[in-house]
C-alpha cells in the first residue's frame, strides 16, 4: 500500500514537473517571440524613420533648387531694345516677365509709358529704361532730361551709357560727374552704369568703373550688346571687385544660354541682361 502511494506521489510530481517545464517552455516561447516581434518592429520603425529623413532631405534639396532657379530668374531684365520693336511685342515682352517672375523689362523711352500701363498690376516687375543709348555720346544735359523724362513715364530704373569719349579721353572726372547728375535726375531710383567693356581696354574699363560707382551708380553694367563682344566672365569678375559693397554688377549683352547665365551669376553678377530671358529660364526649369 505504501509502495502504491509513493509511486502515484513520484508520478504526481512528475507530471506537476512535465507540466511546469512545458509551461516554462510556452512562456520562453512566447517571450522570444515577443522580443522577436519587438525587434522586427524597431527595424521597421527604423526604416520607416530613415525613409522619412530621406524624403524630408530630398524634399529640402527640392526647395533650395526651386529657391535657386527663382532667384536666377528674378536676376534677368527681360530686353527688347530693336529700334523695329512693336508695340505688341512690348506688351509680350511684359506678359512673359510676369508669367516666368523675371525681375524686370528693359527698353527704349519710347515704350516707358506703355510698359507702366501694361505692369501697372505687376509692381514686383520693375521697368527699366535706357538712357543715351547706345552710344553714350550724349550731352549730360540731354541724358538728364531723358532720365528725368523716363522717370515721368514710369520707369523704376536707368540704364545709362557712360561717355566713352570721356573714358578715351582718360577724362574720369567727366564720367563721375555725367553719372552723378543722372543718378540725381532719377530721383532714387538705380541707375545703372554701362561701361561697353569690349570697347575699353582693362586699365580704362576698371578706372571708368571705379569712377561710375563714386558717382553713384547702383550697378555697373558691361554692354550694350550691340559693339562686338558683350558679357564675359573676366570682365564680371574684375566689376564686382570694384563694386565692392558699394554698388552690384550686371551682365548683359550676348547671354544667351542657361549655363551663360549661371557663370555671370557665379562670377559675382547680380542682374543679367538678355533678349532671350524665356528660352533662358526654360533651360534652367529643365534642370530642376
């Protein structure tokens, strides 16, 4: 009788044993799989943050591709200075600087007035007129009255040919005062300076350069585009340094590509002067 109870005992225990190991192996089952399922979470989690940091990255470089290439195309004068130029191309030249967001127009006095009426609801487009254009050989007197004059009619900027005789003539004081005067004729308004740099050899340019800031030019500009070579990235280069902080450079004459323009942005010009602003800014959309 004894016996019998110590076996059912033993076999008691041993199934109480079997039962407590088989639970002890559920439960290290179970919490495996939970630290597997933990884990796989965390991975996923992981991934899942690094797939947000890749898009929050892409789309930060996204943004500061589209700042760039509003910032190029809020540099270029959208020009049309063909003494042939119609009135219907001029408000075309003004409906395309508001639709592609360029910084201003530039042309002759005689369209001022009709620029002013065709942007009169687009005050981010500023209009520029040229002044002694495009020799430069005017008097003062009749550059002042054409700047005053263009000032009546609208415009928000001057584009004036220096006196290049002057500038042959290694007569700076001349150029210094001509500038002066117009910039005063414009009534705060900027008035840019252009030089004619393929005219001019690099002792002449950088003193009539020098001598334009002094006497108050917001820019100096390199050309007309209309003697020989306009805008290069030398001539850039050598005007910003002269500009220092006082004044800005603009490029103009013969830019007519996308990568053109960036070069004259890169080499320190903060507006660029073109007749092919359109086909300029759809290069640079193209690259985005």
């Amino acid at each position: 009788m004894f016996g019998k109870k110590k076996e059912a005992a033993e076999s008691a225990a041993q199934t109480e044993k079997s039962v407590a190991e088989k639970a002890a192996e559920t439960a290290a089952e179970r919490a495996a799989s939970a630290a597997r399922r933990a884990d796989e979470a965390a991975q996923r989690a992981a991934a899942t943050s690094e797939e947000a940091e890749r898009r929050a990255f892409e789309a930060y470089k996204q943004e500061k591709k589209l700042e760039e290439l509003h910032r190029l195309i809020g540099m270029i004068d959208h020009t049309l200075l063909r003494q042939t130029a119609t009135k219907d191309e001029i408000k075309k030249l003004c409906a395309e600087a508001v639709e592609y967001g360029f910084g201003a127009v530039c042309v002759q006095p005689v369209y001022v007035s009709a620029c002013y009426s065709y942007l009169r609801k687009a005050p981010d487009v500023k209009i520029a007129c040229v002044v002694g254009f495009p020799m430069g050989e005017n008097k003062t007197e009749t550059k002042v009255y054409e700047t005053k004059r263009a000032v009546l009619d609208g415009a928000n900027e001057i584009d004036m040919v220096i006196c290049l005789s002057a500038v042959k003539n290694g007569n700076y004081g001349y150029v210094k005062r001509e500038v002066k005067k117009v910039v005063k004729a414009a009534k705060g308004r900027p008035v840019k300076a252009i030089l004619e740099t393929s005219l001019l050899t690099r002792d002449e340019m950088l003193k009539a350069a020098a001598a334009a800031r002094d006497g108050g030019a917001a820019f100096l500009k390199t050309s007309t585009g209309y003697f020989g070579g306009g805008a290069t990235v030398e001539d850039v280069k050598a005007l910003r340094q002269v500009a220092g902080d006082v004044c800005s450079v603009k490029a103009s004459g013969g830019v007519r590509t996308a990568q053109q323009a960036r070069a004259m942005a890169e080499a320190g010009a903060e507006r660029i002067g073109t007749s092919n602003g359109t086909a300029i800014a759809d290069e640079l959309k193209k690259e985005m």
